[in-house]
C-alpha cells in the first residue's frame, strides 16, 4: 500500500514538473534543458550534475527532440516505465494543445485579408530565425578543414535536390572516415548507403490524403531527426509541400511560425500541420508520429547512451551529421528568403530580426510577435 502510494505521489510530482516545464518553456531547448538541470539536479536532487551532463551529451547522439527525450529520461530515471512517460507526455501535452488551438484559428481565419497580412512581417522573422540558427549551430562546424568540407558538400547536395536524410546520413560518415584512422572497415558502409531506399522510403501520393500517411510521414521524420529540430523544415518542404502538395508553402511558413511562439519543443509544429492536413484526427497522427521515437529510444537505450555516447566513432558521426545538418537549414533558408523578401520594408525587417536575435539575444516568440506588428502595419499603409 505505502509502495503504491509513493509511486503515485512520484508520477504525480513527475508530471506536474514537466507540464509546467512544457508551459512555460519559451526559449528553444537551450532554455528549457536549463529549467529541467535546476528542477531536477539541483532543487529536486533527483540526478547528479555529472549525470544530467552525460545525459545530455548521449541525447545527441540519437534523432528527435533533445528536450524531450531529456524530460523522458529524467521521468524513467525517477519512477521508471511510467515515469517515463508522465515526463515525455507531460512536456509534449501543453504545447501540443496551444499548438492544436493555434490550428484551429489559423484554418477558420488565414484566409481573411487582414489576417493574411500579417504573414508579411512573420515571414522575415522566420527567414532571420532560420539564418540565426544556421550561424550559432554551424559556428562549431566551421572548426576545422574537414567539417568544412562535408559542410560544403552537403550544400552542394542540398541545392541540387538530393534528398536530406541521405545528405545527413552521409555527412556522419564521412566524418567517420575523414577522423578515423581506420578507414577502411567503414567503405562498405559507404557503398551501400545509396542502396538504402527502406530508410528512406517516401510516402506514395494518393488521391486522398489518409490519416495514416499522416502519421507515417512524422514517424519517419521523428526516426531521423538528426543534428536539429529545424532539419524538421527541410523535411516538410520536400514531402509536404513539394511532393503530397498537402500544404502550400505560405502555410508551411505559417507553422514554423506558429512553432516559434508555442512553449516546448519546436517539434509540436507537427500537430498544427497534422490539424491543417487532416484535422483534428491528422492532429493527433502527427503529434504520436513524431515523438514515438523519442520514447522508443529511451525506452530501449536508455541505461546505455552516455557509455555509447562516449565512442569515438560515435562522436566522429555526430560532428558530420551535425556539420551536414547546418548545411540543410541553410539550404531551406535560401529558399525562406526568396519568399519572404518581398520590398525594402521586408528586407529591413529581415535584417533588425537578425540583429535582435544575434546580437541581443531576443526571444522568437516575441520576435513573431514584431513580426505580426509589422505585417498589421505594412498591410494597412500599402494594402
């Protein structure tokens, strides 16, 4: 009885923690691991910080969301399987929910006038977001000649179409063979990798857009996520918008957009595409598609990423796939800015965006928000 009490009380304090996480973690993931680290190393006691940090490396080193695999973690490390998923579910639900709502406005209203003209200022905001997280990620990749090299490779691959998951995947090993000493035990690895349609393997069109399309689509995008939650564009842009033509590429903007100004991770940007897609049932598709991975991989490895974590071949592929990652965000983003730059007045935007969040390091959320501003401003002089 007194065990079975401690449990609840334990799921109980878990999931309280992370909705309130989940609530009010604006920021990105950098601010929002910060809030789990004071909760659960130093008020809660829950960890040691030399753990917490080993976690933390290890999270890297597998696709999807860090923050919540982090939050998943610290849940199973806490009250095991079901403290597992009262952490992961707890920090996903809140922003998943605003996200679901922000959905719902947007299809009864995006088409009106006014409410179009305000995608006139975000826009710009979205192309300095982007811009901004291409400079601070790729900073560390521009270290050395060799990631250099796969950086400029990638983009070079990136702009000529060639799908991204292959362009990641390529990059880490590359960077195997490139810091290794033994390279020859990885050639086949190389050679095979064109060969390797089933990880890749895109969704067939169809008439009519199914749930479980939907669904697969973000399971495969959750399963492969690697270097950056905004390699998630990238994939969006070529199936969604290019491919299935389920979105048109203002609405894909338009979730990035609404992803940015939602507390908690970036990823719950899928449920608001899930609910423009297919409504409320492609919600929820594309919000279990897309972190499923995430538990699977706590569930599976959890006890055992930081050792793996430390492997030098391990690491050698995370700085590749992180150099080749940087690349495809600057891909999208030369594509964002051909849409986004539309006179002086979007240019000038683009530029103060990146200036606030460069410089003096302002939030995204409240830089959608001057971008909203502005776009009001701009459609009721020129409009």
């Amino acid at each position: 009885m007194l065990n079975s009490l401690k449990k609840s009380s334990r799921l109980l304090e878990i999931a309280g923690l992370f909705i309130k996480l989940g609530t009010v973690g604006f920021g990105g993931p950098a601010a929002t691991i910060g809030m789990m680290e004071a909760e659960a190393v130093h008020k809660r006691k829950w960890v040691s910080q030399e753990y917490f940090l080993e976690m933390l490396a290890a999270t890297n080193i597998v696709p999807g969301p860090n923050a919540t695999e982090m939050a998943a973690h610290l849940g199973y490390i806490r009250a095991g399987f079901f403290g597992l998923l009262a952490g992961g579910i707890g920090f996903i639900l809140p922003g998943s929910l605003i996200s679901l709502a922000l959905a719902i406005i947007y299809t009864q209203f995006g088409n009106l006038p006014e409410v179009k003209g305000i995608f006139i200022g975000i826009n710009p905001v979205v192309a300095a977001i982007l811009t901004s997280a291409f400079l601070r990620l790729g900073k560390p990749s521009f270290s050395d000649l060799k990631t250099v090299l796969i950086v400029t490779a990638s983009l070079t691959a990136a702009l000529f179409g060639i799908e991204e998951i292959y362009i990641i995947l390529a990059g880490g090993l590359a960077a195997m063979l490139l810091y290794s000493q033994s390279i020859a035990n990885f050639l086949p690895l190389v050679v095979g990798l064109p060969f390797s349609n089933s990880i890749t393997a895109t969704i067939n069109p169809a008439s009519k857009i199914l749930i479980s399309q939907v669904f697969l689509f973000f399971l495969k995008v959750g399963a492969l996520l690697f270097g950056s939650t905004y390699v998630l564009i990238a994939f969006i842009q070529r199936e969604v918008v290019n491919s299935q033509h389920w979105l048109t590429y203002q609405q894909m903007l338009d979730a990035v957009a609404a992803g940015q100004i939602v507390p908690g991770p970036i990823s719950t940007t899928a449920t608001f595409i899930g609910y423009v897609i297919a409504g409320l049932p492609g919600a929820v598709a594309a919000t279990i598609g897309i972190f499923m991975p995430s538990f699977l991989i706590v569930i599976l490895t959890g006890k055992y990423l930081p050792r793996i974590n430390k492997i030098p071949l391990v690491q050698y592929f995370l700085k590749g796939v992180t150099a080749s990652a940087v690349a495809v965000i600057a891909s999208v983003t030369l594509t964002v800015y051909r849409v986004a730059i539309l006179d002086g007045w979007t240019a000038a935007l683009t530029l103060v965006s990146l200036i606030l969040l460069m410089r003096f390091r302002v939030d995204a959320f409240w830089m959608i928000l001057f971008g909203i501003l502005f776009g009001l401003i701009h459609s009721f002089i020129f409009l």
